[in-house]
C-alpha cells in the first residue's frame, strides 16, 4: 500500500498531502480491524455470523425490523435480557453471534458462551474459590450471551451460580 502511494506520488497523480491522509486512512483501518480481531478473540467467538448474512426468508415468521432494532444495542444500555427462543435450527446462534460482532464494532466487551460452559465454569471457580473473580469478569462485559439454552440438563446448584452472575451484572447496569 505505502509502495502504491509513493508511485501515485511520483507520477503526480496525487500530492503530498492527499497521499498522507490516504496513509493515515489505511492505518487507521488496520487498528480498527486489529482491535475488531482482537476484541472477537476475547469474546470466546470462533464464527462469524452476521446480521447480512442471516436468511430472513428462511425464517419468516421473525420480525426483521424487531431484530435490526437490537443492532442498534440500546438494550444493552437499559440492561435489558434478550432471549432467543425456538426449536433447533431456527437460527438463535447465528442472531445472537451477530448481534454479539455488532456489540464488538461499537466498541463493547462481549462474552460469548454456551450455558452448558458458564455453567460448568462457574461450578468449577466456586470449587477452586475464584467464583468471586469469574463473576466479576462475566459481570464486566457489556453483553453476556449465554448460547444452546436448553441443550443440556442443568444441575440447580450450578444454574443457582451462574443466575446470580447475571443478577449482579443486570443490577450493576451492565
């Protein structure tokens, strides 16, 4: 790229100055992608879904403006819980994926995990005595999205646990 502008540069089709903006446009990108990537990482999400990429048609007896309204995150500002609620294969993962890379663009801290594994992480800091820290980091994301609810039985003591997490996160106004 820096070699493509200094031949522009050469052959006078652009000038110092637009050549710089145009280098500085580039690196910006390049943080912004950076920490988008970086940010996906911490959020546990191995696939990307998007909200482009969803087939609306597929499912037409969803709301596309009531899910294009919840990119927008203002729930997460109200502290509102959003379920997803439907048989397998409806597309709950790919919307809640999406709507967690959503989150990550506007510069929110997301975890992302199945139930299944808060559960069986939060059962296991309360054993090893970090439950206090492990709450505090679920507590601290913007947005906890809890995946595959349902899939698994849920042991009460454990479901206990990781209710409360999310309990103190709402109450926190996270």
């Amino acid at each position: 790229m820096l070699d493509a502008t200094v031949r522009r540069i050469e052959q006078s089709e652009i000038d110092s100055l637009a050549a710089l903006d145009v280098i500085l446009a580039e690196e910006l990108t390049l943080r912004e992608n950076r920490r988008v990537k970086t940010a996906l990482l911490f959020a546990r999400l191995t696939t990307i879904k998007t909200l482009s990429g969803f087939d609306f048609a597929f499912q037409p007896s969803l709301d596309r403006e009531r899910v294009l309204a919840l990119a927008e995150l203002t729930f997460i500002d109200r502290a509102e819980v959003v379920h997803l609620v439907g048989p397998p294969g409806t597309g709950k993962s790919h919307l809640a994926i999406a709507l967690a890379i959503e989150a990550v663009k506007a510069e929110r801290s997301v975890v992302f995990s199945t139930l299944a594994n808060l559960v069986t992480l939060m059962a296991k800091a309360k054993r090893d005595g970090s439950l206090r820290e492990r709450s505090r980091y679920l507590c601290r994301a913007s947005l906890l999205v809890a995946d595959e609810i349902g899939y698994l039985p849920v042991v009460p003591r454990a479901a206990t646990c990781s209710s409360s997490s999310s309990t103190r996160a709402m109450r926190a106004g996270r």
